[in-house]
C-alpha cells in the first residue's frame, strides 16, 4: 500500500513524520517512507507475510486521521492521492 501526502510546507511535513513515527514505535510496525520538501510517500507492508497485515491496515488508519489534522480545509474528506 503506497501513498503520497502533500502538506504547506517542510515543517508540516515533517511533524506529521514524527506524530506517524511515535505512533509506528508504539504499534512496533514501522513505515517504508520518504520526504522531500512538503511531500511525504509511505509504503506499508508486512515483510514476514510478504503483503500486507491487520498491522499495516491499523498503521493507516492512524494515518488517515492524523493526516486529516493537517489536511487544508478545501481537501478535507478527501484521501491522500494513491499510488
């Protein structure tokens, strides 16, 4: 499961990297992801299944929430764009 988050700036971006990272340390299932700028790409997948797990599904639900806390006012209920 791919998906890229845009944000207003660098600073945003990053905050919520570090909200998903608490929350992943806590979950014990950690993202595949990347940040250039204000865009951030997240993989979620569950190497010892070689898929994806019930743990991927929670980690981005997680996402989903705290990224709708970021998201500009004009793209709330919308998704992140999928890749």
């Amino acid at each position: 499961m791919t998906r890229e988050f845009v944000f207003g700036g660098f600073a945003e971006a990053f905050a919520f990297m570090t909200q998903i990272a608490l929350a992943a340390e806590r979950l014990d299932h950690h993202p595949e992801w990347s940040n250039v700028h204000n865009r951030v790409r997240i993989v979620l997948t569950t190497h010892d299944v070689h898929g994806l797990s019930t743990h991927d599904a929670t980690l981005s639900a997680l996402i989903d929430r705290v990224y709708a806390a970021f998201a500009p006012a004009e793209s709330a209920g919308r998704p992140a764009a999928a890749i």
